[in-house]
C-alpha cells in the first residue's frame, strides 16, 4: 500500500501553483470585455430616460447582455468571476452598482423636472458619461481582482 499523502510544503506549493493558474486567466485579455460591458451599462442605464416599454427594454436587453458576457468570459478563463469576491474587488463592484442605481433614479429625476428637454439628448450625454464610468470601474476591478489575487504579497 502506498502513502499519497502530501507533505505541508507540498500542499502549499499546489495551493500557490493553482492561485497564480487563477490569476495569470484573469489577468490576461480584458479590454473587449470591459468595452462591451460598458456598453451595456451605458445602454441600461440611459435608457431609463425613455418611457415604457423602451426603459423596460433597456433593462432587459442590458440584463441579457451582461448574461451573454459572464458565460462568454467564464468559457474564456474557465472561472465563473461574480465581481464579489476577493474582499476589495467586491467593494468596487458594489460602488459600481450603486452609482449606475443613482445615475438611474437620477435620470428618472431629471426627465421628470425638464419634461421639455428631448430624452435622446438626456440619454446620449448620460450614456456617455455612465460608459465612461462603466470603463474606468471596470478597469478599476480588475486591477484591485489582481492585486487581491497576486502571489508575492
């Protein structure tokens, strides 16, 4: 009978080797990701401008596409990243989302005291400006996503 039993060092070794497997998958690519995700939230976000049934469309469509996105970037680095964990990167995407929920009731806001005021307009410069918020946040991610992953700490 043989012992199969590892060794501490070992174990540790393999623990090492699989975090740096995880973090070299993360850490390359990135920018088409965090492009397209932009967009949507651009998209999901600037729609709210619109009346029903396109604000509802907006959402929908926005939902879906992120959907597509996750199971498209899980496929590509064989992890399913949820954007809640390691304990800082959570942190981002939380504030993430809760800018996009005020950028939202912000927009619902702003239609509803300047009623006057064409809602493409409204929608343009509040896409723009969630995309670029969207992009920086995303990079923000995953910067924090790799420096929480990083081995030599």
């Amino acid at each position: 009978m043989t012992d199969d039993q590892q060794t501490p060092a070992e174990a540790l070794a393999a623990i090492e080797k699989s975090r740096r497997a995880v973090h070299d998958r993360v850490a390359g690519g990135g920018w088409r990701y965090d492009l397209t995700y932009s967009v949507i939230a651009a998209g999901m976000v600037a729609g709210q401008v619109f009346d029903v049934p396109y604000n509802v469309l907006a959402s929908t469509l926005g939902v879906l596409g992120l959907t597509i996105i996750f199971q498209r970037e899980t496929k590509r680095t064989g992890l399913r990243l949820t954007g809640v964990s390691p304990r800082w990167a959570r942190w981002v995407a939380i504030g993430l989302g809760l800018l996009f929920a005020a950028a939202m009731i912000g927009l619902l806001v702003i239609r509803r005291l300047m009623p006057e005021t064409s809602p493409l307009l409204i929608a343009g410069v509040a896409g723009a400006g969630v995309f670029l918020i969207a992009l920086i946040g995303s990079r923000i991610w995953r910067r924090v996503y790799r420096a929480e992953m990083r081995l030599d700490r």
